[in-house]
C-alpha cells in the first residue's frame, strides 16, 4: 500500500515536472517568437524607405536617363557648337548618321544573344557602356573643339569620334537597358520611358539657363551680320554636367542591382531560422495569445509561427519566359513595324531637317522647337502611366495622326528658306506646336508599345529594343544623301532676307 501510494507520488511529481517545464519551454518560445517578431518590424521600420516602390521608380527612372541623355545633349548644345566646328549647320546630318553607326552595338548584342543563348550578362554590358559613357563625355567636356586637318579640310575629327563612341553606347542601352527591365514588374517600364524623356527634359533645362540661341543683328559698312550673344556659360560646362548625369545613372543601376540581390536572399534567410511554421492546434493555427492556454489544454509539441519578413511592395517574382504562345505573331509584328516607323521618324528622319523646318523663323525658333518638343517626351510618358490605349487600330490613328505633323515639318523643310508665314508669329508657333505635338503622339505611342510587349517576356523587349534602332537607322540613312549629297534642304541665313520679294 505505501509503495503504491508511493509510485502514485512520484507518478504525479513527474507529471508536474513535465508540465512545468513544458510551460517553461513554451514561455521561452512565446519570448523568443516576439522579441523576432519585434526586430524584424524594427528593421522594416529603419529600412522601409529603401524598399518602397517609391524608390524603385525614382531609381529606374534615372538608370533609363542614362540611356540617351548623351546623344539629346548633343542635339541641345548644336545652336553653341555650330559657330565653332567647321562643319556649321550640316552638323545635324552628320549626328544623325553617326547616331545610326552606332547601331554596330546592338548588331553584336543581338547576335551574341542568338549565337549564344543566355551566355551574355545584361548587368556587366550595363555596367561597362555606362563607364565607357561616363570617361568619353568627360573626354568630350576637354577636346570637343579641337579640329584635325583631313583632304586639305578642317574636320572636328575629337567631336565626332566622340559622337559616335555616345551613339554607340545609346544605341546598345536599347538592347540591354529594355530587357534588364524584364526583371521589374510591368508598372515600371513605362517608369522606365518617362527616365528616357528625361534624357531629353535636363539637357533642355540647362540649356535654358545656359542662353543659347541669343542673338542681335549688327549693321557694319552698310552689311548686317548676326552677332551671337555670349551664354552664361560655355559648351565646356555642359558636357561636364553630362558626365555628371551620366555618373548618377551608373550609380543608380548600380542601386537597383543591390536592391534586386537584397530581396532575393531576405526569402532564403527567413527560413533558415529555428521558427518557422506557425503556431498549430492540431491542424488549425491559433492565435498567438491562446498559446499558452492550447498549451496547458493540451501538452503537445507547439512549433512556434513563423517570424514575418517584410517583402517589398515593388518585389517582382522570377521572371518566366511565356513561352506558352509563339512570339512571332500577326499582332506583334504589327507593334514592332509601328515601333520601327515611330522610330525612323523622330530619331532619324525630322532630326535631320529640324534645322531647314525652324530656322527661316530665327534660331530662337529652333531652340524653342528642340526645347518644347523634348519636354512633351516625358509628358507622353507620363499620360501613358495612367492610361494605356491597348487597341491595334487606336495605335495606328494615333501614328497616322503624328505622322501628319511630319509631314507639315517636312514641307516647312523642303520649302526653306522660304516656308509660309514667314515673319509672323502665327508661323512661329505653328511650328513649335507641331514639333511638340509630332514628338508628344509618337512618344506615346513607343511607350504603349513598349508596355505591350513587355507583357510578351523578355525576348520580346529584345526585339522591341531591335526595331527601335533598325528603325532609327533606315529613317538616318536616307536622310544623309538628300542633305549632304544632293543638298535638296537649303539653310536660311540670320538677319537677311532669304526670300525674293517681287
């Protein structure tokens, strides 16, 4: 009887022990649970900034300034730099079918990616064309004046090696910098478009406060000549303020790729911890306060939950390859052939006779058109993050509308240095608003179609970035011969009368 009462003794010491201790444990993991908890919110708290989509944007949108910031600088600075090089006013010809030369970078990028698939690194191609970008505008700020004798010619050999060493490195970001974003949620590419209307919206800006373009038309022994008034500062300054932005957008990639590396191990490391599952009553998960009375209810194993790990709002998932449905379809062919024919006009065609369309009405004329009318780039961009016109015919209306202003500043062009309205202000702005309107529909519709085919995967951004310099190229490469060959654009001269008045 005294063993019994004994064993039943200890029996029930052993079993206050085993619950005590378990209470214990569960007291130890309830702690440990919530002092995890409270250092992961403290870490979202001190680095939630850094993570937020906010962010993202702001850093994709100056990563895609870089990407043709160097080559709109250029067309900006032309009013300066034509009164040095000997080249004058056929200055725009040549740019353009250098900017087309440039096309050798993507030709090797694309075949690269054809020839050896998946072998080529987008991020180190990145990398190294924003260096190269960086050293030759800083090469550009020093030697952009220097001219070489060539055939018996003064030939501004340093600016246009230069030029094209630029176009080279804007041309290949087409290719790469448009498939990088592939690995961003869709949202971002039409980020991505407003970054490269501001590869055109800060060289406008600071050629506004540079003063280009100002001028007073002086009488000497009985001959007026235009006397250019000095800018506030010189050619020098703003191609060192190009190396500048293009220095922020290799910093800002650089950002994004850190970013895009942070977020990928934050998954793995939160499950390498001891608490991972929730906490579990049999096969239902319970709160957290009823831990310690399920526990008491029942003394099983309790895991604790699983401490939870701040995802940005802005993390995209692996990107696949939508490989479910054939990319060369009707509909996608019909977007990269509008793509190619946006492209021809507004990178190749128009650039080259911009200055026979403004001129006759003052070179005033011309820099308000290169200045508004890259303003309306971002602008387009802009309108298409809200809305986004899906509709194949849409698109098509929307480009036979732009390309009616091409057509107007074709014949303006064609017709120098004599267009109509000549002298008025009426013609003045008609002018301007058909450059803003001209870049403003068809910078729509590139960033649409850009939208649209990167819902299409990654490939598709490819082809999209091909189309856009094949298109550049053609509209550059039949525009050189009519200007500089057979010369069918004639120049207006400041401050005569190019017109003969019967």
């Amino acid at each position: 009887m005294m063993s019994v009462k004994a064993a039943e003794a200890g029996s029930n010491a052993h079993t206050h022990t085993h619950t005590a201790g378990y209470a214990v444990h569960t007291l130890r993991t309830t702690h440990c649970r919530v002092r995890t908890q409270r250092d992961g919110e403290r870490g979202t708290m001190s680095g939630g900034w850094w993570s937020s989509a906010a962010v993202t944007h702001g850093l994709v949108a100056l990563f895609a300034m870089g990407s043709w910031i160097s080559v709109n600088s250029l067309w900006v600075e032309i009013p300066v730099i034509v009164r040095v090089l000997p080249e004058k006013w056929t200055l725009p010809a040549y740019l353009s079918v250098l900017i087309a030369l440039g096309n050798v970078g993507p030709v090797a990028v694309t075949v690269t990616h054809h020839c050896a698939p998946g072998r080529l690194d987008e991020r180190l191609v990145i990398h190294c064309i924003q260096a190269l970008a960086a050293a030759v505008s800083a090469f550009l700020a020093v030697f952009w004046s220097h001219t070489v004798t060539v055939a018996g010619a003064e030939r501004s050999l340093p600016f246009l090696l230069f030029t094209f060493l630029l176009s080279v490195v804007c041309c290949t970001s087409t290719v790469t910098f448009l498939p990088f974003m592939f690995r961003h949620p869709p949202q971002y590419i039409r980020t991505f478009f407003i970054g490269q209307g501001l590869s055109a919206l800060f060289p406008c800006v600071v050629a506004l406060g540079q003063g280009v373009s100002k001028l007073r038309c002086e009488a000497v022994n009985g001959t007026v000549h235009p006397e250019y008034l000095r800018e506030n500062f010189p050619a020098q300054n703003f191609f060192w303020f190009l190396c500048v932005m293009l220095s922020v957008s290799a910093l800002s990639f650089v950002a994004l790729t850190r970013r895009q590396e942070s977020q990928r191990d934050a998954a793995p490391a939160a499950k390498s911890g001891d608490e991972t599952h929730p906490l579990r009553n049999g096969a239902a998960a319970v709160a957290e306060e009823a831990a310690p009375v399920a526990a008491e209810a029942a003394p099983v194993p309790v895991e604790a939950a699983p401490v939870p790990v701040p995802v940005p709002a802005d993390a995209a998932p692996v990107p696949v390859e939508a490989d479910a449905r054939p990319f060369w379809t009707a509909h996608n062919a019909y977007l990269l052939a509008l793509l190619a024919a946006s492209n021809a006009l507004t990178n190749g065609v128009l650039p080259s006779v911009q200055s026979f369309s403004c001129l006759p009405y003052g070179s005033m004329t011309f820099h308000l058109s290169v200045v508004f009318g890259n303003l309306a780039n971002p602008a387009a961009c802009f309108l298409a993050m809200f809305f986004v016109l899906r509709s194949s015919a849409g698109l098509g209306v929307l480009s036979v509308g732009g390309a009616v202003f091409a057509a107007y500043l074709l014949a303006l062009a064609a017709l120098s240095p004599c267009p109509p309205l000549l002298g008025t202000h009426a013609g003045v702005a008609l002018v301007v608003a058909s450059w803003i309107a001209f870049t403003g529909v068809f910078s729509y519709v590139k960033v649409v179609i850009g939208t649209l085919l990167h819902e299409a995967g990654h490939g598709a951004l490819l082809w999209c970035g091909v189309s856009i310099q094949a298109g550049s190229l053609v509209g550059a490469v039949t525009m050189f011969p009519l200007v500089n060959v057979y010369h069918v654009f004639a120049s207006a001269q400041e401050c005569v009368d190019n017109c003969k008045r019967g």
